[in-house]
C-alpha cells in the first residue's frame, strides 16, 4: 500500500488531498471519501485513514480530500456553500 499527499484542482483552487493505492495498481474501482461538516472533520479523522488504508491493502484506490477552506485546501470556511461542496466532490471524483 502507497500514500501519496498532493493537490488538485477544483474551480481555481487548489485542494489538498491524500491518495491511497495498492502495490498493484489492477483495480478499476476507487473511493472518495467525504469528510463530515466542520468539527466533526476532526474526529472522524482516524476513521478515515484506518479504513482508506484498509481498502487499499485490499486492492482499492482511496482519494481523501479537504474541501475549499478546510485542512490544507484554498480558501476561507465561511466563504462556501454546500453547493461548493458539491462541486469539490466532482472534481475529487474526476480527478481520481
């Protein structure tokens, strides 16, 4: 299993995000993970590392991203709606 942290695109910002992989890469089927609401980004935290990193010991590919003003990605908080959600996971989902 492999951990690669990088950035991505979505609507002129750059998000920040973590892609897990198996040693072979011969799936076709991958998983992005959204993160809850505001605080409770902070504890699920764990959860999603141990489980994106259980599915790719199992063969998947697991892209875990921060939306625009969270963690590491562009942009302010209080600046997004949920429809910017929504367009930070389609762009997660083409970017994988």
């Amino acid at each position: 299993m492999k951990e690669t942290p990088l950035y991505f695109s979505s609507h002129r910002s750059r998000l920040f995000g973590v892609l897990h992989y198996p040693e072979k890469d011969d799936c076709c089927k991958a998983f992005v993970f959204c993160h809850p609401f505001a605080e409770e980004k902070l504890w699920s935290h764990r959860v999603f590392v141990n489980f994106a990193r259980d599915l790719a010991k199992r063969g998947y590919t697991v892209l875990r991203f921060d939306y625009r003003g969270y963690g590491d990605s562009e942009g302010e908080f209080a600046e997004f709606t949920v429809a910017d959600h929504l367009l930070d996971i389609e762009a997660a989902i083409k970017f994988v």
